[in-house]
C-alpha cells in the first residue's frame, strides 16, 4: 500500500519507502492494523497480530515507540503482549474496558501527545459497538485532519451495536461526524463492498454512492483498499450518518413496516436492516 499521503520513492539499501506517514497493514481476512511512522520511529492501531507488525518494522527498519487501542476486542488486541515484550512500546486504551496490557488508560477529553511521531491525538468516547469504545482524532505523522476509529465508523457502515444501545451509537456516529469535513477516516476493516450494497438498496438514487460504488469496485479489482475514506464522503454515502435524510429515513421505516418515531429510531432499523442484509 501507498502510505495516506500517496507519496513514493525509489528504494535503496537503506530506504524502504516514505519516512513518515500512514500505512495500513493487512491482517486476518480484512482488519487493517494502522502503522504510523516517522523517520526511523513508529506507533500501531490496534495492532490484534503481532506477526505482520513485527514484519513491517524489520522491514523499514523502525521503532516502536506506541501502541494505541481503540477497544476489547481480540483482532484488535490480540498482538499486544507480544509487542510489547519485543519492542517495550507504550500502550494506551480505553479506561473502560478489559485489555491484555495498557500503560495509560484514556476518556474523552483526554490527548495523546507523542512529539517524536508528530502525533497529538484527542480521545473521543465512542461507545456502541462495545461499552468502552474510544477514538483518536487529531494529527499524526504530517497527516491532519484524522480519525482512528477502530469499529464504530467504517466506510459507508458503522459497527454492530455487541455492547451498547442505538441511542448510544447514533451519539458517537454524530459526534465523529461533527469533525471537520476533510477528516480521514482510518476504520479498522475493509467492509465497504459490502456496505455499499447495502447503501445502495437504502438510497438507490443516490448519485454519489453510486459513483462511490463504482470507484471503491475498481480499487479493490485492483487488489488496493478503499480506506481511509473521508467524512465530506461518508455524510454523503453513508445510510447512519443520513438518518435525518427524508429519503433514508422512508427507506427504513419502509422496510420496518412501521412509522419511525426520530433518527434513533430510524438508525436502529437501519442497523438491524443492515444486520439481515446478504
């Protein structure tokens, strides 16, 4: 993969490639676990193999300086012991929530602050998928605005609600959603194909999803990922960031077979449509 900044360079002895930036490194069947380099130093998100991480350092020849956990869950978590023991790296995660190791827990309101990587990042409380799900939003390795928001917000989806409710979710998607527009949305899966299907049978006349689809179909025919995405994007392709959308909101209640009282109701039946859907 590029790194987010699209750059390339020629490769010598002792360069493997751009010295600072984000890159997503493939693990399982579709997490992505992101790298954030700078110079010779380095930081992962949820980093749930240690394998492929390990493999990235020794391959560019870097440090790993942090580790930062967006929730519980084991692809996300499950490389972590091992990274530290090797690499002796600083976890930080969430306050709420059961982790294999963390050095720093962290709410909302909190920063994590790394100079050496360019890194300040403020913490978002985002529950819904778990009860204690967090995100980082901010600057990290030249790249700002972003978002790390593991399983809450993907490309033209969001997470299956495991541990909170629809009122919880619906919060956390507006409060990612009220970043700036030009927000890079750094998810931790490469669900999109499949979101965008869906999108599609909820908003079937909607132009830009379809150019969207169209686009993120030829990315992947090229073996490329289709994230990050940006939220300007995902406000207009995404069905739980258009609740309020007279459109989405008659699709779901169409498909409920019942009126729908708010956005919470309309996002609840937009995530149990998207349950079902095949």
């Amino acid at each position: 993969m590029k790194d987010s900044k699209g750059s390339k360079r020629s490769a010598g002895p002792q360069d493997t490639g751009p010295t600072a930036g984000i890159t997503g490194i493939p693990a399982f069947n579709d997490n992505y676990l992101w790298l954030i380099r700078q110079g010779t130093l380095a930081a992962v998100v949820d980093p749930g193999d240690a394998a492929p991480v390990l493999a990235s350092l020794q391959q560019q020849r870097l440090q790993l300086r942090a580790i930062l956990l967006t929730h519980h869950h084991k692809d996300h978590v499950g490389g972590v012991l091992e990274l530290v023991e090797r690499t002796g790296a600083t976890v930080f995660g969430p306050a709420g929530e059961k982790l294999p190791h963390c050095d720093r827990r962290l709410a909302q309101g909190d920063r994590v602050t790394l100079p050496e990587l360019d890194l300040d990042l403020e913490v978002l409380d985002v529950p819904g998928h778990t009860a204690g799900h967090i995100a980082y939003a901010g600057r990290a390795a030249g790249v700002e605005p972003l978002v790390f928001c593991g399983d809450t917000l993907f490309a033209s989806g969001c997470g299956r609600l495991f541990e909170g409710t629809p009122q919880q979710m619906k919060a956390s998607l507006d409060k990612l959603a009220a970043l700036p527009a030009k927000t890079r949305v750094y998810c931790a899966h490469e669900y999109t194909l499949s979101n965008l299907a869906w999108a599609a049978a909820v908003e079937p006349d909607n132009a830009a999803l379809q150019v969207w689809h169209q686009q993120a179909r030829h990315l992947r025919e090229q073996s490329q990922p289709t994230v990050p995405t940006t939220l300007d994007l995902e406000r207009q392709v995404n069905p739980f960031l258009r609740t309020a959308v007279p459109e989405v909101a008659a699709a779901a209640s169409a498909h409920a077979g019942r009126p729908l009282a708010d956005a919470v109701e309309v996002f609840a039946a937009l995530r149990e449509w998207k349950n079902d859907f095949r």
